[in-house]
C-alpha cells in the first residue's frame, strides 16, 4: 500500500476508478430508467436463446436426442 501511496504516477488507480465510475453508470442506467428494463429483458432473451442453442447442439452430439427435441426440453425448463 505505501508504494502505491509513494508513486508519482498514479495512472493504475487513476484506471481502476474510472472503470468503476463506468461499470457503476452501467448498471444504475439498466436498473433505473424504463429503457434500461427493455435493455435487460432484450440481454435475458438473447442469453436465453443462446444458451438453449448451444445446449441442444452439445446435447445431439453426446445423446441420442436431436436438437429440437433438446430444444423443446429447454423450453419447458426455463
């Protein structure tokens, strides 16, 4: 911690509040304007989407099960 406090250039700390500032802007606009609500429903459904296809192409590689049947399964999970 001394060195940190005894270096003249401060430019890691300097970056490390910034990225924080960011990621602080970041999530506060998701979680308190309407828009950012759409922004987090849109990111759930894409992740969603995603996950189910990447499970249902591992699961017809490693089961007898096609992807659509993997698929449907997905869907009724989540």
């Amino acid at each position: 911690m001394n060195k940190l406090l005894k270096n003249e250039k401060h430019t890691g700390l300097i970056a490390v509040v910034t990225a924080g500032a960011l990621v602080s802007g970041a999530i506060a606009y998701l979680y308190l304007t309407k828009s950012g609500q759409e922004s987090r429903d849109k990111a759930k459904h894409a992740l969603k989407e995603a996950l189910k296809n990447h499970a249902s192409e591992f699961g017809s590689k490693k089961t007898p099960f096609s992807q659509k049947t993997i698929k449907t399964l997905l869907d009724k999970i989540l």
